[in-house]
C-alpha cells in the first residue's frame, strides 16, 4: 500500500501536537467536547483535497486557522436557535471541567465571559500570535473589527481578572517607506 504525502505530516501533527490544538478549541468553545469536534472538523478540511505542508509547524498553523474558521462557522449558524434554547430553557454555558495547558483557569473562566467572536479575537491575537490582519482574514472581518473585539476583550478580562493592561505604551504604527518617490 502507498502512504500519500501527507499522511506522515498528519500522524505527527495528532502525536505531538493535538493537545495544543484541542486547548485552543477548548479555549473558543468551552466545552472540550464541542472542541474535540472543531478539531477534528478542521483536521478533516485541511488534509482533505490537496494538502501539502511542507512540514508540521505549517500544518499545525493551518488547522489552527481552520479550527477559528470552523468557530465562527458555527457561532453564526447556529447563533438565534442557540439564543431560543438559552432564553426557553435557562441553561447555561457548559463549563471546562479543566483548564487548558498553561492557562489559569481563572482565565479560562474570564474567556467564557466573552462573546464568541471577542474571545475568538483575543484568542487568535493572545495565545496564537496572529496578527491583527491574519486575524481578520482568518474570521472575515475587518482590522478594524479586529481592533475593537480585542480592545472589549482585553477590558472584559482586566475586569475580571483584576488586572489592568498598560495603557501608556507607546504604539509606534509600523508604516511602508518609499524611497525617492
């Protein structure tokens, strides 16, 4: 039997690095059910067709993407009947029985607060170190969106939290130099 291309990249992304992705999901979506399924919704999408990573670490950012991709998904699609359901029958957010590796789950907590898509911001800006325009590539929305959803987050969790974020950073905007125009 002849092993594809990228069925070895696959094995050692789910060996060494599934954890990872499933802390990530488990971050977004709160219940490490619903992020066992992203994950594998997302592994499925991005090693269908033709996938070719050239080695893990790409791979490994690609499902990333997808996994956040695959979250806003769902947020919108199922967005008002999930509204209904909360409003009809009380319930409430499913909790994480655990934190995710590296992560208080004080700020586990905090993050669950958020509204889906500013914690999907704040985790794709935070935790992956996306920048503000791959975030919003990634979601589909504007930088400016991106901007604002971060902004709120950051203050919800400062809130909750009982942190504050410096606000006296200089921001330096990183600008195209042209020379001799």
């Amino acid at each position: 039997m002849r092993v594809s291309r990228w069925e070895p990249v696959l094995e050692e992304l789910v060996r060494e690095r599934y954890p990872r992705l499933l802390s990530r999901a488990t971050l977004l979506t709160g219940s490490r059910h619903d992020a066992e399924d992203l994950v594998q919704e997302a592994l499925v999408a991005s090693f269908s067709g033709r996938a070719r990573f050239a080695s893990v670490a790409e791979a490994e950012a690609y499902v990333r993407r997808a996994i956040a991709s695959r979250f806003v998904d769902r947020v919108r699609s199922t967005a008002r009947e999930r509204a209904a359901r909360v409003r009809l029958a009380g319930l409430r957010a499913e909790t994480v029985a655990e934190p995710p590796t590296g992560l208080s789950a004080d700020l586990v907590r905090a993050l669950g607060v958020l509204p889906p898509r500013v914690r999907a911001c704040v985790a794709l800006r935070y935790l992956d170190d996306l920048s503000i325009h791959e975030t919003a590539v990634t979601l589909g929305l504007t930088d400016g969106a991106v901007k604002r959803y971060t902004t709120d987050g950051i203050a919800v969790l400062d809130a909750a939290l009982g942190t504050t974020t410096p606000r006296d950073l200089e921001i330096v905007p990183v600008r195209e130099v042209r020379h001799g125009a």
